[in-house]
C-alpha cells in the first residue's frame, strides 16, 4: 500500500511539473458582433481577405505564455460588422479579390504594458494616467477598390482595457489562491483562467473599436462606396502648373527617414541635404511618374502585374558634404527631367515668389508658395530664408522661383514653433532656410552643362559621424 502511494505520488509530481510549462494557445471566437443592421445599406460585394496582412497568432507577453489565433475569428468578426452596412460580405482568400466590388484588409496588434501610462478617451477632456497593467489593441481595416488597387478609405481605432488581476478579479483571485495553496503544483490552472479572461478582453476590444468607431465612421463614408458616385481615377492630382516640376523633384527614403531631392541633369544626377542619406551609401528614390499616392497593393517581394505601387529605385551617394549639409547622388539611367540652378546670387530678390516641392509628413510631391524673406549669411554659408511652409520630409527638395522656374536653393531647416497657449510671444512661424544655389556650385562643384566626369561614382570612404538630429527629415535650429 505504502508503495502504490509513492508511486501515485510521484506520478502526480511528474504531471504537475509537466504542467507547470503550461501556456495557454488560445482562439477568437465567432459570433462575437452583435449589433443592428443599418437601415440602408449599401450594394456592394466585399471579401475580407483572410490569408494576408495580419499576423495570424498573437503574442501577448514577452515569456510567451498567452497565445491567440486571429485566423478564424479576426476576420468572421470584421466581415460580421461590415455586413451590417453592406448587401453582401464574405470571407475569403486574396486570390479571389477581382470577384468583389471592395477588399478589406486588415491589420491588428495587441500587447500588454506595464507602468504609468497616460490614455486619452474621446470623452474625457484630460487623459487619465493609471499605473495598471493595460492591454492595448489596436485594429485597422483598408478598403481597397481590387480592379485598381488605389485604398478607397483607412479606418483605425485603438482600445485601453484594465489586464484582469489576482486583486481584481474573483474568477483569478480563486485560481491564484488554489495555485498557492498546492505549492504551485496548480498553477496551470491560473494562466488557463487568466489567459479565457485576456480573450474575452480582445473580443471586447475589437468588438468595441468596430461598433464604436469604425462602423459609425464608414457609415458617415459612404459615398465613397456607392458604386454610381465613385471617382473614376482614384488618383486626383491635377499639377499642371507645377508639373514640370514636380516630375524633376524625388522623394528619398533611407529606411531611418525620407526627404526630398532633385535632378540637375538628364543621367541621374540629384542633389539633397547631407542629413537625408545620413550616413547610407545608397538610399531608395522614387519618381513622379512611377508613385503611387495612396500606398501599396502588394508587399515588394510578391511581385503582381496587377498591382500598383511606388516602384523603388536606387541612388549612390557620391559626394557630401556633412558640415554645409549637401550632397549629391547618382541614378542609373537617362532623360531624366531636371531643374536649372541659379548661381547668380543677385537674382535672389527679397519679395520674389517662390514655391518649395518635397514631401512634408512624408506627404509626396507637396507644393507650397511664400516669398524670398532675405538672404543671409549662415556661418559662412548663403542660406535663403523664406516663409514657404517647409516642414519634415522636405528636407533637399527644391525652392524654385516661380517666373524664372529656376532652383534658388535646397530646403533645409527651419525654427521650430514653441508657442504655448498661456504665451503666444514664444512662437515662430514661417522662418524657414534653403541653401542657396550658389552654395550647391561652390560646395559639391557642380555646374550645368552637368559633367559627370568630375565625379567619381563612389561615396567619401571616411565621414564624420552624422548628429542623430541631421538624420531627420528636416533640420531644427532651437537656439
């Protein structure tokens, strides 16, 4: 008898420390959305798309304990919401997309944080700060037109919900208690509790942010689905009287940060500030003619004839200049429109109207007018200031006279506004700085007729190292 009991013992030790690894893979579940239909709702086929954009489990701890798939329920969810305000909604594989008048992609995250954290609700006029673990989910659909592959409207909302505790909850605060009780031979069955209790937490949360939020918001945007009432070319720019030079004006992305440039020659040749390569030797650089405003349709190694994306090419820093914040890249290929320099300084008259081209906010091809304010000597360095509105992401894009349509400087750096309610004296706008023309002539060496054999095709092998603040997409003075 005395030995069946150790046995019965150890076998039970063996089966309680097995458990002890335990974690908990849980699953959304269906069913969860459940509101009225709107009383008019719009004619459309839409497919959720199932297999793409979001990760299909999701982690909620960085021990890896709590586990959820998204594979079923994320998407039955969004397509039970979305069939509330539209005729006909399926779930369904991205293949399937060109059957449909609409797709819905989504993309989700959730995580858990610990610390003082201040939220701001919708419906408080200060944020509440609390010390409590928070999840924190956040949930966005794209509505996509799948015959052209522009995104018709994005809708985001992010939701704050108290982590149920031990303290807290009475369910967690029994499980705890017969976990402590059994030595922590037990404790498997507290991360089962809590983690059905963090589930039920996400279905809420998504729940919420579709009822709330985006179900009321895409119902206000419906026009943009009905069918008769659709733009025909989801791409609206109309830039006649810029064009020319917006076709001359790239925008430059590192992969730290973006900026903006320009051709100043048919074979490649462009010209930016040093802080936006930083220190890459080769940045990404996208075109007029081959952007696409709104954003991707495929990621960039699934390659799809039908899709419509900015298509990437690459530039080689050849020459900078860190401390006069220039430098000057090259591109493979040729007829290139490009933009003419003014180096006579004597045609930078104060009260000539000028516009900057670049990418503010990451913003492509943004065009804003002001006037030459001065000239002025920067430490050595003619800088040109202006009130054209030069904001982050138009840093290396081109000022252009407007009559002459001739680049007077690069977009450089401006003073930031300070201003606070309570003193508006602090405040400074429209004070902005572009490096003149003349500098670009006398630092990089430049001149058109561009001669390309004044260059050698490779970047400065020793550089100094570049401030974390010239990395950014435009440079600050605060002094």
């Amino acid at each position: 008898m005395k030995k069946y009991l150790i046995q019965t013992f150890c076998l039970f030790l063996c089966f309680a420390l097995l458990l002890q690894g335990c974690t908990y893979n849980g699953k959304l579940k269906h069913d969860v959305y459940h509101h009225q239909d709107y009383s008019d709702k719009i004619d459309a086929r839409v497919l959720v798309i199932s297999d793409k954009y979001y990760n299909s489990t999701v982690w909620l701890d960085q021990d890896l304990i709590y586990s959820y798939n998204l594979n079923d329920g994320l998407p039955t969810e969004v397509a039970d919401a979305l069939s509330t305000l539209f005729t006909d909604v399926k779930v369904g594989e991205y293949k399937d997309r060109k059957n449909y008048d609409f797709v819905t992609e989504i993309e989700y995250e959730a995580h858990i944080h610990t610390g003082p954290m201040a939220i701001d609700y919708e419906d408080l006029l200060l944020p509440y700060y609390t010390d409590k673990p928070i999840l924190i989910t956040t949930l966005k659909l794209t509505i996509r037109n799948p015959k052209t592959g522009y995104a018709v409207a994005r809708y985001s909302h992010s939701s704050y919900h108290i982590v149920p505790t031990f303290m807290r909850d009475p369910g967690l605060f029994a499980a705890g208690l017969v976990s402590v009780l059994s030595l922590g031979l037990l404790s498997p069955l507290y991360i089962q509790v809590r983690g059905s209790k963090l589930r039920r937490t996400l279905e809420r949360g998504i729940e919420y942010a579709l009822y709330k939020n985006i179900m009321a918001e895409m119902n206000e945007d419906r026009v943009n689905f009905d069918k008769n009432k659709l733009i025909e070319n989801t791409n609206t720019r109309v830039d006649d009287k810029y064009l020319s030079l917006m076709k001359a004006t790239v925008y430059i992305t590192t992969g730290e940060g973006i900026g903006s440039g320009f051709f100043i020659s048919p074979d490649g040749y462009i010209v930016t500030n040093a802080h936006v390569p930083g220190r890459n030797r080769d940045v990404g650089v996208v075109l007029y003619d081959e952007r696409n405003i709104l954003d991707k349709t495929e990621p960039a190694d699934e390659p799809d004839p039908d899709a419509i994306r900015n298509k990437m090419r690459f530039a080689r820093v050849i020459k900078r200049n860190v401390r006069r914040d220039l430098a000057l890249l090259k591109m493979e290929g040729n007829n290139f429109p490009y933009l003419t320099l003014e180096t006579n300084h004597n045609n930078y008259m104060t009260g000539n109207k000028v516009v900057a081209i670049g990418a503010p906010r990451a913003i492509e091809w943004t065009a804003t007018e002001g006037i030459i304010s001065a000239v002025r000597n920067d430490n050595g360095r003619e800088v040109i200031q202006t009130d054209t509105a030069i904001n982050n992401g138009n840093s290396g894009g081109p000022l252009i006279d407007l009559k002459t349509k001739k680049v007077i400087g690069v977009n450089s750096y401006g003073r930031r506004p300070e201003a606070e309610l309570e003193d508006l004296s602090r405040g400074v706008e429209g004070l902005n700085f572009a490096i003149s023309s003349l500098e670009v002539m006398r630092t990089l060496g430049v001149k058109q007729p561009f001669n390309k054999q004044d260059f050698a095709d490779t970047a400065d092998v020793e550089l100094p190292n570049v401030p974390q603040w010239q990395r950014n997409y435009v440079k600050y003075n605060e002094d």
